[in-house]
C-alpha cells in the first residue's frame, strides 16, 4: 500500500479550494496518510461534525478524504465561544506522529468493526 506524501498533503492544503474550514492550526501527517491508505482501499469512517462550514471534529478525516477522493458525510455540531479559525494555507502539518503504536492498534480494531471485517484482514489489505 503506497503512502501519500507529505509534499501531496501541503499543496492540497495551499493550492486547493476546500469547501470546510479548520479550527485546528497543526495537523499530524502521519494520521492523515494513515487514514488515506484505508480510504485508498475502501475502509469507510464515521461522519465528522460540523458547525456550518466549520470542522468541529474530523479534520485529518476530512483532509484524507479529500486526498483519496471519498465522500464523508457531515453531522451538526456546536462550536465553542474559544473556536479560532484558521486559513488552510497556514496550518502546520507536524511529522512527528501523535498517536502510539497501542493507539493506532486501537483504531485499527475500531476500523475494522465500524466495517464489519476481520482485523487480521485489515491488516493485511494496508500492507
């Protein structure tokens, strides 16, 4: 399973009209390749909350689904009197991965159930 580069995800996010706007000022790329690979390969993800056209949670989703060219449904959320805005242009995309190895363990398994099939298979569809 190829990776998408860190290069790809930058211009995407400089050169591109994105329909949402993001609340985060740092995005982790290893997440968002993590989550394209799966898309790549058809792994589906629950809806990501909005508040208009504001991403109040989802947003390496979103970023990856925009990458891998898949539709991700939007449920309505509420923002908080501290929700900042920020320009897509402007967002850090931190290469240090966020999560651990026991993390991505977790939504590995949490992925598989959402898609009804065998962890050991999902497994072996990212290699």
């Amino acid at each position: 399973m190829n990776n998408i580069s860190k290069e790809t995800v930058s211009k995407l996010l400089l050169e591109h009209s994105i329909e949402l706007m993001s609340t985060h000022s740092k995005l982790c790329y290893p997440i968002i390749n993590r989550i394209y690979k799966k898309m790549a390969i058809g792994i589906k993800f629950p809806s990501i909350k909005v508040d208009g056209n504001l991403i109040i949670d989802g947003h390496h989703r979103y970023v990856a689904s925009l990458l891998a060219g898949k539709k991700l449904y939007f449920v309505p959320s509420q923002k908080t009197s501290a929700t900042i805005i920020y320009h897509w242009e402007s967002i850090v995309l931190d290469i240090e991965d966020w999560d651990t190895d026991a993390k991505i363990r977790m939504l590995n398994e949490e992925d598989a159930k959402y898609n009804a099939i065998d962890i050991d298979k999902l497994i072996d569809l990212l290699k």
